[in-house]
C-alpha cells in the first residue's frame, strides 16, 4: 500500500516537472528557433535581390505571393493541428523546422510509442518521440546530404528495378504503421476507427465534396477527431481507445 | 544546369550551411533536453535509450530514401545547393518542387530553363521559402496553447487525450491508405504486404522477446513492401 502510494506520489511529481519547467522551456527554444530560421530563411532572398542586385519587380513578389497564399491557405492553417495529438510539441517545433513530418517524423514517434507501449500524452511517450524525432533529423539529414552530392553517382550505378523500388516507399510505410496501430488496439477497432477516413475518400472521389479535395487528409483527421469527441461526450467522458 | 542557376547555388551555399547547420543545433538541444529529464527522473534505463536511438536511425533510413527522385529531379532544375536547403528545412521535396513550379509558372519561364534567370530565381527562392514558413508561424502562435489545452485535459480522469490521438492517426492513416492505395495495383500490393509483413514482426518480437529485431521492424516491412510492388508492377505492367 505505502509502495503504491510513492509510485503514485513519484508520477505526479514527474508530471508536474514535465508539464512545468521542461515544457517551458520547449516552447521558450521552440518559438526562438521558428524565429531564427525564419529569419535565415529569408536572407538569401534579401542578399540576393539588395546586394546582388538580382531584381525583379515588386508586382512579380506580390503575384508569386497570392497565387501561393490562394493555393496554401488551407494547408497552413490545419496542418500543423492534424499532427500535434500525435507528435506533441518538442517533436512538432524539431519536425516544422527540419520538414518531412508526415513521412519521417510521425513513422519514427510511431514505431518508438509501439515498442515501448506508450501514448503520446504521458511524459515517458514525450520523452522518447523528442528522443527519437531528433535522431531522425540528423539521420535524414546525412542521408539527404549523401544523396545531394552523390545522387547521380548513385542513379547510375543502381540497377533501374531499384530506382522504380523506391516509389513504393509511401505505400510501404502507410502498411507499416497501420500495423502499429492493429498491434496496439486490434483489427477491430482500427477498422472502426477507419470508417470516417473511408467516408470521406468516397464523397471527394464521388465530387459530393470535391471542393475539400485539396484539405482531404485534414478534413478526414478533424471528422474522426470530432466523432471521437461526440461519443466521448455522449458517453459521460467513458469512451476509451475501443 | 544553366549558368544563372549556377551562380544562384554557389550563393545559396553559405545560407544553406547556416540553416542546416541551425537545424542540428535545434535537435541537439532538445535530444539533450528530453535526455536530462529522463535522467533526472529515471523514466528510462541507458539501454532503452541506447535501443531507441538505434532503432530511431534505423526507422530513419527508409522514408529518407523516398525522397531520392524527386530531390534527384530537383537538382537537375535548381541545383544542388538550393536543392539541400530547401529539403533539409522547413520543407520537403516534392512540396518544394510543386512551389518552384508555380512561381516559374507565374513569371512565365521555365523551371531551370533558360529565361529562368538569378532574378526569377530569387523570386522563386522567395515564394519556396513564403510556402513553409505560415507552417512556421502557427506553430509559433499555436503550439504553446495546444499543449496547456491537451495538459488540461490529461489531468481529468476520464480524458479524452487518449483517443484524441488514436482518433487523429486513425483519420490520418486511413485517408492516406486510400489515396496511395488506389493508384494501382503495386501500390496496393505494397501497403498489404507491409502491413503484414509488419504484423509478422510484431507478433514474432513480443511472443519471442527479440527486442533487437523490434528496432528493424519499419525496415523489414518497407523493404518487403518494395519487393512485392516491384514483381506486381512487372507482372500487371
């Protein structure tokens, strides 16, 4: 009984630490850092068009900017949010500077929270993502570098059969963590919990909806979450991941 | 590769280096960070961290290669410095690729060609970098409220974080599935041979305690998943 009670007198004390200091000062270097690259990112626009004189009129930045905006609006403003249930904050500030959320990033927490049973709301499944997310920006990284130097060394030694082989990467990886997600909660419930996803694809293909074409990954992550909120609501805050 | 690209790339360079170079340092504080917590609260032994940075780089490796021929198409239009910097940060390739695409559209040249010149270059470095960086901004705005929200909402004790994120992955994955899955029959036959080839893994490692092989657990499926659409698409054409 007094064994129960430390553990439990030691969970909490690891949880307000976690939900205090430590995330304060994720978001205080996570915020720094947007500001940072943001910043870098822009400079060699400024130094080419100021210094260098490489110059276009300022029209052409305004047309390039709206046809962007026009097009991006919706990406911008519901993405971020489709991926942080999933990777939380020191993983999503590691993953929106590096890039390659979906692909890298989220795979990585996934396989990571598999093995070692953990969800992405506890301090011990934070802990390993941001372990994890960083590894995989220097791994993607390295890797990005040797291609970018050695790409067409590479292309032209691989046999064509391997290259084509590498289209099926996405694919691949979808199977994978759909595998992760059946391991932890089972063939029927994934499927049940598929069933919006599964909506939502038919009516853009049908054109019912055609209009969310563009947002349909995000309007099928927001539809889902809210089914989930309905029936955790109806169900007096019950409803668990079944 | 033309000769303005080419000046543009041997500018780009030094910034490319800067950012990249900013991007590891990030990662390395917040690796460093999570690490002290862990050791301070013993969440972790050292060799479960050990095993979960092996096994983190070796999910790594995988979904890094999907990127090969888009970043590969992408050096041959912009070069591979602007190509490094613009897939290393803030974006990914074929995003990147899209948004060059539809600034050289706007100003009427041709990606890479030759009307694309340092200024319409500069102009498409602007609108790369003005496609990711609103990303940025929200986080920046949103990320800190989100989680106060989520901490809120884990300390009830019936909270609704759990299926928040099982809800989140489920609405991901199944979109995803979809939409990869009928673009033809290889693809198909590369998430179901993925996914079951995974599930074989999964079950082998937890019946049979190899928690080594558990590390190889997205490389095994990736690369079965590879195989198997490779011989459908050489069979169905």
């Amino acid at each position: 009984m007094t064994q129960e009670k430390n553990i439990r007198a030691d969970q909490r004390e690891i949880e307000e630490a976690f939900t205090g200091d430590y995330t304060k000062k994720v978001h205080i270097v996570g915020r720094f850092s947007i500001v940072i690259v943001l910043v870098l990112s822009f400079l060699p626009v400024l130094y080419m068009h100021f210094i260098k004189g490489y110059q276009m009129p300022i029209d052409k930045y305004l047309n390039v900017a709206f046809a962007i905006t026009a097009l991006c609006i919706g990406f911008w403003l519901t993405e971020p949010f489709t991926w942080f249930p999933i990777l939380g904050s020191a993983a999503m500030y590691m993953g929106y500077i590096a890039g390659n959320v979906k692909n890298i990033r989220v795979p990585v927490a996934r396989q990571l929270r598999s093995k070692y049973g953990l969800s992405a709301a506890e301090p011990k499944g934070q802990i390993i993502t941001t372990v994890g997310v960083a590894i995989s920006v220097y791994v993607n990284l390295i890797i990005l570098t040797v291609i970018v130097v050695f790409g067409s060394f590479l292309v032209s030694v691989l046999p064509p059969i391997v290259i084509e082989a590498f289209t099926y990467v996405i694919p691949s990886l979808i199977g994978a963590l759909l595998a992760f997600r059946i391991s932890e909660s089972g063939w029927i419930v994934t499927l049940k919990w598929s069933v919006p996803a599964i909506i939502i694809f038919a009516l853009m293909k049908t054109g019912t909806i055609g209009f969310l074409v563009d947002f349909g990954m995000s309007t099928s992550i927001g539809i889902t979450i809210l089914i989930g909120y309905i029936i955790y609501r109806t169900q007096g805050g019950k409803a668990k991941e079944e | 590769m033309t000769q303005a690209v080419k000046n543009v790339n041997s500018i780009v360079l030094v910034f490319a280096i800067l950012l990249i170079g900013y991007v590891i340092v990030q990662a390395t504080f917040f690796l460093r960070h999570a690490l002290k917590f862990n050791e301070k609260y013993k969440l972790f032994s050292k060799e479960e961290i050990k095993d979960a940075v092996q096994a983190s780089a070796i999910s790594s490796i995988g979904p890094s290669f999907s990127i090969v021929v888009i970043v590969l198409a992408m050096i041959s239009l912009i070069g591979p410095a602007v190509t490094w910097m613009r897939s290393g940060v803030l974006g990914s390739a074929d995003y990147e690729l899209w948004i060059a695409d539809i600034v050289s559209t706007q100003l009427g040249v041709t990606l890479g060609g030759e009307g694309f010149t340092e200024a319409a270059f500069t102009v498409a470095i602007f609108g790369m970098v003005l496609a990711s960086a609103p990303f940025m901004v929200n986080c920046l705005i949103t990320l800190k409220p989100l989680d106060k929200a989520m901490m809120k909402a884990a300390k009830k004790k019936n909270s609704f974080i759990p299926l928040l994120g099982m809800t989140a992955e489920l609405g991901m994955m199944g979109y995803w599935a979809l939409e990869n899955g009928t673009k033809g029959a290889s693809s198909t036959a590369a998430i179901a041979a993925s996914l079951l080839t995974a599930m074989a893994v999964v079950t082998w490692c937890q019946k049979g305690g190899h928690t080594k092989l558990s590390n190889w657990i997205l490389a095994i499926a990736l690369i079965a998943g590879m195989i198997v659409a490779t011989i459908v698409q050489s069979i169905v054409g």
